[in-house]
C-alpha cells in the first residue's frame, strides 16, 4: 500500500521492512536476489582471501578425522552468494577428502551460471549433515525487529516506510520483550535502541538440529551481552560503502548478531534433537561432548594455521618471486586478522557429538 500524499509505503517493523527488501521477488525488493551478489556491495572475509577458504578447508578436514573419516562427509556454505566460499574449499580439500564431501550451497538467489555441478544448490539446508556447517555472514542478514526507548522509559517497536523514514510503534510485548529482558535490557533513557535477535536465534537453532554429527560454525559482526551498544547496529551497504538503511530494496540491511543468545538456543536445539532419540550410553557421551564457544575470528584463524608473520627476509635474496608470493599472502593473512577489521569478527563454535576441533591439542610426552 502506497501513501497517496507522500509517495511512500506503509508504515511496518524494520523485519518485515528487512524481509521485503532483501529477499522479496515481487519487483518491489530482492536485494539479495539480484545478479552481482553480495560482492558487489560489501567486501568479507571469503572475498578478501583464498587464504579463508583454505582455513576451512583445514577445518572440514579436523571435523573429519573427529568423525572417522566417514564415507560420505557433508560441507553446508550458508548464505553461499554466488559459491564463492564451497567451491574454494573444494579445490582446497586433499583429494581423498574431497573425493567423499558432498557440498551443499544454501541461497535464496538464483543458481550461479557455470557453478560447478558436483555443488548441490538449495534454499535451506539438508535435513540430516554429517560434517560442517558454516554460515559466514548469515545471520546479520536474518531480519529482526527494532526497539527504542520512548520519553516515558518504555520500549517500543520501531516502524519504518520504505523511504526510510521511522516512528514509534507498540509497545515491545510477549516473546520480544522477554528476549529483550533477558538478552539486551536498555536502560529508562528516551533514545536507546535495540535489535530483538530472536529471529535469529530461531534460524540458527534450526540449521544446528540438521547437524546430526560435526560442528556448526556462525561467523559474524557480533557483541555480547557485557558489550551491547547503546544505539543498535543497523546499516546499510550500497556499492561498497556504508550508507543508511533504506528498505527499499537499493542496499544491503545488516545488524550486528548477538551470537552468545543464538549460543543458547543452539545447544538447546542440540538438547532438544539428542533427547528425542534413544541412545546408548556411549553415544550419550559422545552427545555430551557438544558445547558452545565463542571465539574472534583472530583466534580462530591463528588455530588454523593463519598467522600473518612475514616471510623471512632472507628469502628474498634466494628467491625473490617465492619471497613476494610469501609476503603478499602474509598481507592477505593480516587483513583476515587484523583488530579493528575482520579480525574482530565473531565465531561461534557448536560441536555436535565431537571435540572442539579448535581446541590445542593435547600435548604429548
């Protein structure tokens, strides 16, 4: 419904707005449906280095010592764009390993033109994985509602147009005002806002209980609950800049996730699917070992191998070219690490009847 006077569309919360204008397929949004991808707007981790694709390579293949190497060993790319991130962990993978990883795309978009067709392409994940689950930049993209605090010291949902502008809807009531209590409780302060992640926490419980064995991996701009900022996170990126969050289909729409409330309702996701089979008390113990660990993304990479340390100088005198190959990716290293960037991403780890596989190992001797 179209405003007659100014143009603009009704007034609804940000997750409808959200939902409209990133995945909508009626002409009036579908963000994420259009043919450039997300590459075209914003920059990640997959897109900085090939670097990143090979740490989860090397993360595929601890999930699968784990599991026995079994025959047939799952990789789910959540949010997989246009691939870039599964077919680079292919070519990645030793070759025994890749030879038995079936590979799954989860995308609302079109298939790719020319994705290899060994890559299973789908709009949600399988039913039943054993192997890694990995949504990079997923759940920032899971629309949410938003909550400000109005004079009178009450939180109340926020209501947009599609032109941007906002005002003060109902008060926050029921399972969102529960979540905000227990997750992210703002202070009597006219002004303050929040993201109501439940959305999100349901989404990620729900790709978790697929998980039948193995581990499922968050990887996202993330706060915990002694860091909540006071304002909120929601923004916009257009053609590689930030920019204000217009729900009209022309940016992409993102707010930070509080990954430690998606933590909780992963592992009683895991409760919940553990409880509903009967089991033996070996595999209850192997279910026991299933826990949450939230990590930067700087700690996760330094456990896969990525340091960023220099080549060392005297490489350059017996072999130049490998010396500028070397310090060239000890570059792409350091932006994949770096404080203040995609190193401070955050990692939320839910192993799946196996260890922590980024855990050090055990020492021996």
């Amino acid at each position: 419904m179209v405003d007659e006077e100014t143009g603009s569309g009704e007034w609804r919360g940000w997750r409808a707005a959200t939902q409209a204008a990133l995945y909508g397929s009626d002409g009036t949004g579908g963000f994420y449906r259009r043919s450039e991808g997300p590459a075209g707007h914003f920059r990640t981790s997959v897109h900085a280095s090939p670097l990143y694709a090979e740490a989860v390579a090397r993360l595929l293949c601890r999930v699968d010592e784990a599991l026995g190497r079994p025959s047939s060993l799952d990789f789910v790319d959540m949010a997989a764009g246009r691939g870039e991130l599964v077919t680079a962990v292919l070519a990645a993978l030793p070759a025994d390993v890749a030879a038995r990883t079936r590979a799954c795309a989860v995308e609302v978009a079109d298939r790719p033109v020319g994705l290899a067709h060994r890559i299973e392409w789908l709009s949600e994940p399988p039913r039943q994985v054993t192997g890694l689950l990995f949504a990079n930049e997923w759940l920032d993209n899971v629309p949410v509602e938003v909550a400000e605090v109005d004079s009178a010291g009450v939180a109340r949902l926020v209501l947009v147009r599609d032109t941007g502008a906002e005002r003060l809807g109902e008060r926050v009531s029921g399972a969102e005002a529960e979540w905000l209590a227990r997750w992210w409780p703002t202070a009597a302060e006219e002004g303050l806002r929040a993201e109501i992640g439940l959305p999100r926490d349901t989404a990620w419980a729900s790709a978790v209980s697929c998980v039948e064995g193995g581990l499922a991996v968050a990887v996202d701009y993330a706060h915990t609950a002694d860091a909540r900022p006071p304002f909120g996170t929601l923004t916009g990126f257009r053609e590689g800049r930030e920019t204000a969050p217009v729900p009209d289909g022309s940016c992409d729409i993102t707010a930070h996730v509080a990954l430690d409330a998606c933590a909780e309702a992963g592992a009683t996701a895991i409760a919940a699917v553990a409880a509903a089979v009967p089991a033996t008390a070996e595999e209850d113990a192997a279910r026991a070992l299933a826990g949450a660990r939230l990590l930067t993304q700087r700690a996760a990479l330094r456990a896969l191998g990525i340091t960023g340390a220099r080549p060392p100088l005297a490489l350059a005198s017996t072999d130049p070219s490998a010396y500028v190959r070397a310090l060239a990716s000890a570059g792409e290293a350091a932006e994949l690490i770096a404080p203040g960037g995609l190193g401070d991403f955050g990692w939320l780890l839910q192993p799946v009847g196996i260890p922590d596989p980024l855990d050090p190992e055990p020492e021996t001797g």
